[in-house]
C-alpha cells in the first residue's frame, strides 16, 4: 500500500469523509488489540489520507472504553505523520460559544482509568509533553479552518475528564477557575500516544455547549451536542480539504524526533519481544 501521510480521527458527529475518493478499508494488527473500526484510506486533494471513526460506526465505543493504543498504532502501521482529532468539546469561557471551533494549545488531563502509553514490561520511556499538540500542525490547521469562514480560536486549554458523564457544576465551576478554556473526553491519551509514536497531532474542537456552569444557557445535553456537531460536520470536512492542500511534504517539527532522547532502559534488557511489537515505534533507537 502506498504510504499514508495524514490521519484523521472523526469524534462524535463526524464518521466519514464523503470527499475522499479511490477508497479502500483496511484492518491493521496491532499488539494491542483492534482499533474503534476500519480505517478508510482516500484521496483527498492529491494525497492519501486515512480516516477513522473514533467511537465506531454507530458511535458504539464509549470514551472509556476506546483502545487508543490500538488506534494511533494502526495509524502509525499505516506510515501516518500527521494526525487531526476532531472532537466535540464543552467551552468554559463565555466567548469561546456553542459553534465556534477551538484549536488547542495546552492539555490537562482529569481522566482515571485508561491506558497511557505504549511502553512497560521493560521498555521505560519518559516523553517531552510540555507541548501537547505540534505547533506547526495545530497552526497550519487553525488557517485551514479559518479558511472556511467559521469562528476558531486559536489556543486553549483542553481539560479532558473520564466520562462517560458529563460534568457536575461544582466540577466545571473549578475547572473555570484553574483557566481552564474548554472541556472534553477524548484528547488523552490520543495525544500522548501520538507524541510517544512521534506523529504530529492536532485538535479541532467544536464547541457545542458551555458544559454546565452557564447561568443564562441550557445545560449539556447529548441532543445539543449532536446537533451543533452536524451543523458543523461540513466545516471539518473543508477544512481538512485544505489543510491536507497545504501541508508541507516535509515536517520541521520536533515531534519526529520524540523518541530520541527519552529512551531511558539499557538496550540490553529490553525484553526481545517488546522490542518485536514495538519496533515501528522505537527499532531505529535501538539498532
């Protein structure tokens, strides 16, 4: 297969990509499971790109519950480097309103219960996340998506909370209070993974609601979600149109370089197998 340069993980509302074209599905193994569904590789604007639904067709996969590992990993089998996240989010800022997409900058992460990493079992790897989301990606995006006329912001930070319920007042009231710009359930571990698979990684959020600390607005609901979502599922498309049109063949970043100094396990005592599974992630480390 030809190699595929750009990922996109469609969230809630956003399960395909009618504008890709010459479409093929594809399964890959991974050591860590299966990913939320097929992958579907297209062309989009000159270039193949592989789309996956985060939650599954049918959004059947809770947040909890997705195997990100599994997911970034088949990507990263693929030979993806840049991956867009698309997600719904919660805005905790009055000006950040229901509609507006949000490309964050900064990630805190309130989850409990998920898997963080690719390594262990004899492989420690202590991974730069001080910048969450690649710069250079997260502004190539922000102009794609300012390109279609839609308010975006750019910069944030991207509170992501275990779910699979919404947020109490007193929660989102204290996240407001630590600075905290808009609210998820899906950016960790996704961006971490992708940091330690040393792909790129980017979110464009669309607000759909203002969680629940707005005093004047109706409180979140699965309903408004998916209906500001829709609104804006056009938009994603576009806007990925773009970005793929625009992005530069070669990456200048540091996020392909990740991996390069945050090995800390003597090459000697990695178990083999370890080194077998993860030997598109880390086989050029330790040769």
């Amino acid at each position: 297969m030809e190699p595929v340069r750009v990922g996109v993980i469609g969230g809630s509302g956003v399960y395909d990509m009618q504008t890709l074209t010459d479409i093929e599905e594809v399964k890959p193994k991974t050591p860590f499971g299966e990913p939320s569904d097929a992958i579907v590789v297209g062309t989009l604007s000159g270039q193949r790109v592989a789309f996956l639904p985060r939650h599954g067709r049918g959004h059947r996969v809770s947040p909890t519950e997705l195997n990100s590992r599994a997911n970034v990993y088949a990507f990263k089998s693929l030979g993806v480097e840049r991956i867009v996240a698309i997600s719904a989010c919660g805005s905790l800022r009055e000006d950040y309103a229901p509609r507006h997409i949000v490309i964050p900058d900064q990630l805190f992460d309130r989850t409990r219960e998920r898997p963080l990493s690719f390594f262990g079992g004899g492989l420690v790897v202590h991974v730069s996340f001080a910048e969450p989301f690649c710069p250079d990606l997260s502004h190539a995006l922000y102009q794609a998506v300012k390109a279609t006329a839609v308010a975006v912001h750019k910069g944030g930070a991207f509170v992501v909370i275990e779910g699979p319920r919404f947020s109490t007042k007193a929660e989102s009231n204290v996240f407001r209070q630590w600075g905290m710009d808009i609210i998820g359930m899906t950016a960790v571990p996704e961006a971490q993974l992708a940091r330690e698979a040393e792909i790129c990684y980017a979110s464009m959020a669309h607000v759909t609601d203002y969680d629940v600390w707005h005093e004047t607005e109706q409180t979140v609901t699965v309903e408004a979600v998916i209906k500001n979502l829709l609104a804006n599922a056009e938009v994603a498309r576009q806007a990925i149109q773009e970005l793929v049109a625009a992005l530069p063949e070669e990456r200048t970043c540091e996020c392909q370089h990740a991996l390069r100094d945050a090995i800390i396990t003597n090459r000697d005592v990695i178990p083999e197998q370890v080194k077998k599974e993860l030997a598109i992630l880390v086989g050029k480390y330790l040769q």
